[in-house]
C-alpha cells in the first residue's frame, strides 16, 4: 500500500476531529499511544489497522490521499449538523435523535408544531431520568424547548 508523506498529519487532524486523545485513538485500533504517536510522526500502518481506523469513524479516503469526497452526497448543512452533533455531550445527542425520531415518524401524526415541542420535551425529560438512574447524577437533565434561548418556540 502506498501512503504519501502527509498521512501522519491528516491521521492527527482526523483525530482531532473526533475528540479523540491519541491513547483513545490508539485504544480503538488495538496499538499502544507510542505506535499512534509513530503514525502522527510518519510511520505507516498496515491494513489492518486502516481497516479499524476506518470502522471507528476516520475518513480513511482523507488519510490515504487527502480527499474529502464522499460515495454519498451531503449538503454544508449536512456536514453542519454532523460535526455539531458529534462535539455534543450525549445528554444532547439522545434529545437530538429522539426529537428526529418523533418528527420523522409517519404513524404519528402530527398536527402543529406545539405537540412537536411537547413530545421532544417527553422525550428530553425520559432520556434524562434513564440517564441520572444509569449513571446516579444528581443533576437534572432537562432539554426546554419552549425556552426561546434554546431554539424554543417564543
């Protein structure tokens, strides 16, 4: 496999786009933080290791040849919304995905856009209590979206 000489930075760049430490990028690929530090300095992996890099969220086609394109086409928004979701703490993501899951359901119908907040609100407030019991935070988790400084309905 030929890898040019700039893949040791993309690999770190494409870290840094996870949130991921290099001991965390390491632990998902099966190699010690020393090895990754090698890969960021210049060392090329083997496949197998591309492979697991590939399957933990790395765009691979960046890593091996610099380029962003994708087999499918998304919009900026698109690319907006994802990278805000993926720097998100998982309180917001879970309220996120279920207020999609409610809107984009077509057995439940629904007529304006009130019961849409009411429902996301439902949602939010379960997530949140399964959260605090799984994890025994004392602090609530609450997503209002009928508090306008949330993106709420005014």
């Amino acid at each position: 496999m030929n890898i040019d000489s700039q893949f040791g930075e993309r690999l770190k760049i494409e870290r840094k786009r996870l949130n991921y430490s290099q001991q965390a990028a390491a632990d998902l690929v099966g190699v010690s933080r020393e090895m990754w530090g090698k890969y960021e300095r210049g060392s090329k992996p083997g496949a197998d290791v591309i492979k697991k890099m590939s399957v933990s969220g790395f765009n691979v086609q960046y890593l091996l040849v610099g380029e962003h394109t994708l087999a499918v086409e998304i919009s900026v928004e698109e690319i907006e919304l994802l990278d805000k979701f993926r720097l998100s703490p998982i309180q917001a993501q879970a309220a996120v995905l279920n207020l999609l899951d409610i809107t984009s359901k077509r057995e439940q119908k629904l007529t304006s856009t009130e019961n849409v907040y009411e429902a996301a609100n439902n949602h939010s407030n379960l997530i949140a209590a399964q959260k605090r019991a799984k994890y025994g935070d004392d602090e609530p988790i609450v997503l209002d979206l009928n508090n306008p400084s949330l993106g709420g309905k005014k």
